[in-house]
C-alpha cells in the first residue's frame, strides 16, 4: 500500500496557502493513491495536541478507496490539525499517517473602511484601510472608488464567478485584516 501523495481537502479550499475551509460547508476527505488498498480510515484531531477521536471507518471496497468519502462538520472558526491513517489486512496492524492543518472561516464580518479623514491633491494617492472581524473563505472584496473605477480583490475565481464585468487586480489575491489600498483620483 502506498500513498503517492496527501490525503486531500474535498473542498475547494481558499487562502494564501490553500487551506481555507467554510464554516458553512461539511469538510470532506477523499483518497488518492496510485496503488495497494485501504480497507480501514482512523481520521483524529490532533490539534493543540487533543487528539480526538473522530472515528474509524470500514472503507466498502478496499479497491476503490479513492471513491470514497468522509464527510465532517466543524463549528468553529478555528485552526485545525487532523491525523489521517490507514491501513490494510496486509500491514499487519501497521498504519500509514497523514496530517493535514486548515483553517475554518465563517463569514465575512463587522467591514470598516478609513480613509483617515486625508485630504490629498487631485493625482496624489488616497490610502484606505480596510478592517475584518473575520474575512470569510473565498472572498471576493468589490471597491466602487465612486470616479468611474470600479475593482475587484481577493479570491479571483470566486470574482470571475460573482461580478466577471468588474476588473479584477492581481495584486490583492487574498482578503487579510487589515488591508491597505491607494487610489488616485484624477
């Protein structure tokens, strides 16, 4: 048996390091591996060294693991680190380990835009900062400068999807608190 490469998140996930999860969405886990079998999953959430356990699942058909699927809901927002082992009637007790950290995100909350009450010159940049109480997973943030310039930040697929007629600016691909951006009017 052999994994050729990491039990993977089922769920698109968001985030600078992919990992982004919503809290809104059952969590699922799938297998891919290119040979051997599983027959048994022990999935445990290892985080801040708790180790709770989550279960242990008979996999129908040792087989065809790759098909199937584990499903979790977590409640909070939260980082966390799970331990995922397998095994089969071959390894003779023997597990094979995986971990995997991700972080569950709600919704995006509590947005507040200061523009520190600056006044500048017509062809001089505005700063503006932006504030979260939470950021979401997958956000994408649309800011109407009010002067005809219309952008779109944050998780480009979700903007393509959502608002495709407004442009979308590379230079922000992900949400964070707090977050600077500088606009000149002309």
């Amino acid at each position: 048996m052999g994994l050729d490469e990491e039990t993977h998140l089922g769920l698109p996930a968001f985030g600078p390091q992919s990992n982004q999860l919503p809290l809104d969405r059952k969590i699922t886990l799938f297998f891919k591996y290119t040979k051997g079998t599983i027959e048994q999953i022990r999935v445990t959430n290892i985080t801040n060294s708790s180790n709770i356990d989550l279960g242990t699942f008979q996999v129908p058909d040792k087989w065809n693991a790759n098909e199937h699927r584990l499903h979790f809901n977590f409640s909070y927002e939260a980082f966390y680190n799970i331990s995922v082992e397998v095994t089969n009637s071959e390894m003779n007790g023997a597990w094979v380990k995986v971990e995997k950290m991700f972080q569950i995100v709600g919704k995006v909350i509590n947005v507040k835009i200061d523009d520190f009450k600056l006044v500048v010159g017509k062809e001089e940049p505005k700063m503006f900062e932006f504030k979260f109480e939470s950021t979401g997973a997958g956000t994408c943030m649309i800011v109407d400068y009010k002067d005809g310039f219309k952008r779109a930040y944050g998780d480009e697929k979700y903007c393509a999807e959502w608002k495709p007629s407004i442009t979308y600016d590379p230079a922000v691909e992900f949400i964070s608190s707090p977050m600077i951006l500088n606009h000149t009017y002309w």
